[in-house]
C-alpha cells in the first residue's frame, strides 16, 4: 500500500489539489498528516476528495479544537490524535506528530519503524536507533518548496515529492 505523508498545509488549496490528484491517480492508501491542516473547512476539503482512511494530529496553528471536531463528525474517515499519534499498517510501527522534539523520543524508544513530524516546513530524513525519521516538508509552500512524502509500506521504501515537479 502506498502511504501518503504531509504536514503543514495552511489552509492552501492549490498545492492541496495537487497533491489529493496525485493520491488518486497513484492509488494511495491511507494519509497521515502531521499538524497545521489551520481550518476545519481544509480538513473537510481533504476528506471529501481522499479516498482512503485520514490520520492527522494537531499542530500549533490548528486552533479552538477544529481538527477534534472534524474527525468527530467522520469518524469511520478520519482519526484524530492531539499529541502524538500512531497506527499499525501491514507489518509497520508508524508514529506522527507535529514537533520534532516528541518525534525524536518517539523514535529514540525503539518501538516505530517510522515517526514522522512537520512544523519546520523542512523535509528532514535521518536514522535514530533504527527507527526512520522523516518531515515530510510542506504543502503550503513556506519558506521552502512544496513538498509530501510516500511510503510504500511493503518495499519501506520513502519518497520525496516536490509538488511543482508532479506532472498534471
């Protein structure tokens, strides 16, 4: 299955479309999105045009509880974590969250295969015990490009995505 990462969207739309076009014509499983999705109207937008199961945690920008209530609203679609959030696909540990400074602990503990997190804006990979620590970058197109991560859950194979370079 292929497992889309992303992080940081700020409410923008265009990249946002970009990307949700990819996810369908790849086939892409299951979402992750590690904080500051900004308004529920966003998470809304994601929902309605991904296919598969959404898994987001708050970031700092998200605000007065919107991400709670919108999964609250689509609990069979989407599954909302505040902190840290962490889900079992096929034979994969997978941890997500917002800051780096809980990513990092998280993979520290050797119990992720992968622990993902956003809030730099910047697509980060290292090896921490041998748990994978990636940032995804970004899909508002602050500070640097627009960006998303795939994880092919059977090879464990990442991937970087620049949005500007996906062919329409």
């Amino acid at each position: 299955m292929l497992l889309a990462i992303i992080s940081d969207t700020h409410d923008n739309l265009a990249t946002l479309a970009k990307f949700l076009d990819f996810a369908q014509k790849n086939r892409v499983g299951a979402l992750i999105h590690c904080g500051d999705v900004a308004q529920s109207e966003t998470m809304a937008y994601i929902a309605k045009r991904f296919d598969g199961h959404i898994y987001v945690c708050e970031g700092n920008m998200d605000y007065d509880h919107e991400l709670e209530y919108a999964a609250a609203k689509s609990p069979e679609k989407i599954s909302y974590f505040k902190d840290f959030g962490q889900v079992k696909i096929g034979e994969l540990n997978i941890g997500f969250c917002h800051h780096k400074k809980t990513a990092v602990s998280n993979c520290q503990a050797q119990s992720f295969d992968f622990v993902f997190y956003g809030h730099t804006h910047k697509p980060w990979l290292e090896k921490i015990n041998g748990c994978v620590l990636a940032n995804p970058g970004n899909l508002s197109a602050t500070f640097y490009k627009a960006t998303f991560a795939i994880l092919n859950t059977a090879t464990k194979k990442l991937d970087l995505k620049i949005v500007e370079n996906l062919k329409s």
